[in-house]
C-alpha cells in the first residue's frame, strides 16, 4: 500500500441536492427518450437511467459543466476514514465480514470482499468528536465536522463504488446490496441520503483524479457527545499509528483533542491503551 501524505482543501457548505436559490436547469437532450417498454422490468431500467442522467445534467449545470470524475464516473472511489476505520483490519471486517477485535457485532461483509487497492495517509477539512452510544464499541463512536476550521488525520481507500455502498450500509447497520447513487456528489459536493447518522456523505476532494468521499452525521441532527470505550481507543490508535506513523503518545494528544472524548480519559490513559495493542 501506498502512504503519501495527502492534504485535501475543505468543502463548500453541506447542502441537499435540489436545494438552494434556483434549481439547476435541466439539461438532458429529447434523444434520450425511450420507446414503449415491453415489461415493468424495462420500464423500471429505463427510469433509473433517466434518474442517472437527470442527476448527471444537474451536477453539470451545478458546475459549469466541470465536473470530470462525474461524466467518467468510474466504479473507483476513494473511501477517507477518520475513526477505527482508520485501521486497514476493522474496515477488512466491512469487506470481507466478521468482529472487529474489541468489538461486540459481526458484519456480513461486502459483496466484493477483496481488500483496498490502495491506501493514503491524508489530513481532512474539519475536527472529529466522539457521540451516539455504539452496540459495537460500548461508547460513543467518531463524527467528522467537515465545516470546522482546521484538518484532521484521516486514511483514504481506493474502493469500488459498490464496495463503498457496501460499507455505508452496514455503518448503518443494514444489510449491503444496494448501490449508492453517487453521481448527484459530482455536483453538490455533500448528499444527505437519509437522516442517520452515517448518511451524510462528503466529497472533501479529488486524489489522482478520483473523489475522495466520507460520511459523517447530519448538521441538522446533532448527537450528544459520548466518551468512547478503550476498545474503540485501542483500535483507532492502532489505524492512527499504522497510517501516519505516529506514536501512541501522538495518537492520544489527538484523541484527547476531539470534543466528546469527556473527562475520565487523559493524555496517559489513552497512550496507555494505545500502547497496549493486544
């Protein structure tokens, strides 16, 4: 794997697709009318072909037009982690299936379980804070605040789009198997597809000219601030550690730095946990 530090620009301000001043003129041409299907199969095809190129004529008018990665939208993504997925093990779990160490919940797995192509080490617009109370963990689990001022460490994967679908559903919980339609961040730069807590996607840039994409909470729904447990410490630090190379005591000054990670942990108890990685 490859570990170039990469530093992304921070995003333009989250909003819905569809929402803003004045909707995005349509831009599909009349050729892309279909004849009469001949079953509710076709006519179900065909609507989500023209739900695709509506989504692609709003990025573009969106963008003037810019919106390269879109038009191409190859099935490569890159996936920017920021919480225990920062450890390439824990995300191998979303991927190939099974409980993380620590952890309390196995996981399916995706539908293509081969690992990663690729991997950076890369800082993130904003600042992450630890909320929601995790059956996995125990604790609260790590949120990104794209918007907040200043970076934070994060790992970016190269995955497919169907691998990235894949690891958004079972954040969520869910069973994978249904693909994200990604195309509408070509122009919108943020999605809020549901109100969950992992259901707001962000692009915060573009790596070798694919987007660099994460999920996080909604602005519009905070949650409360929850300490997480040491397993979720052990395991984060573990991704911190391997990804950026730092030190357990660097990893825990970053830690302790995150809103929510509450009182009873310091500086020396996080290093501490860290530290012990078995």
């Amino acid at each position: 794997a490859v570990h170039a530090r990469a530093h992304l620009a921070a995003p333009r301000t989250p909003r819905r697709p569809g929402h803003g001043d004045d909707p995005p003129a349509r831009a599909r041409a009349d050729a892309h009318t279909h004849t009469h299907p001949d079953t509710d199969a076709d006519a179900r095809a065909h609507a989500r072909a023209d739900a695709r190129a509506d989504a692609r004529a709003d990025a573009q008018a969106d963008t003037g037009g810019r919106c390269a990665w879109l038009e191409e939208m190859t099935d490569l993504i890159w996936y920017a982690a920021y919480g225990t997925n920062l450890d390439r093990a824990r995300l191998g779990c979303y991927l190939e299936g099974g409980t993380p160490p620590g952890g309390a919940r196995a996981t399916p797995g995706a539908r293509d379980p081969r690992p990663p192509r690729d991997d950076r080490a890369v800082h993130l617009p904003g600042s992450v804070y630890f909320a929601w109370e995790s059956p996995t963990w125990g604790g609260g689990v790590a949120f990104l605040a794209p918007t907040d001022p200043g970076t934070s460490p994060g790992r970016a994967y190269l995955l497919t789009h169907e691998q990235f679908s894949d690891v958004v559903a079972q954040e969520m919980h869910r069973p994978p198997g249904a693909d994200l339609d990604l195309a509408v961040l070509g122009g919108h730069r943020s999605w809020a597809f549901g109100d969950g807590r992992y259901e707001t996607l962000h692009v915060v840039d573009t790596l070798e000219g694919l987007p660099v994409v994460t999920f996080t909470a909604p602005t519009s729904a905070p949650l409360d601030y929850r300490a997480p447990s040491a397993a979720y410490v052990r395991v984060m630090g573990r991704g911190l550690r391997s990804s950026h190379g730092w030190t357990a005591s660097r990893a825990a000054e970053h830690l302790l730095a995150c809103r929510g990670i509450g009182p009873d942990w310091t500086a020396s108890a996080l290093a501490d946990v860290i530290e012990d990685d078995g």
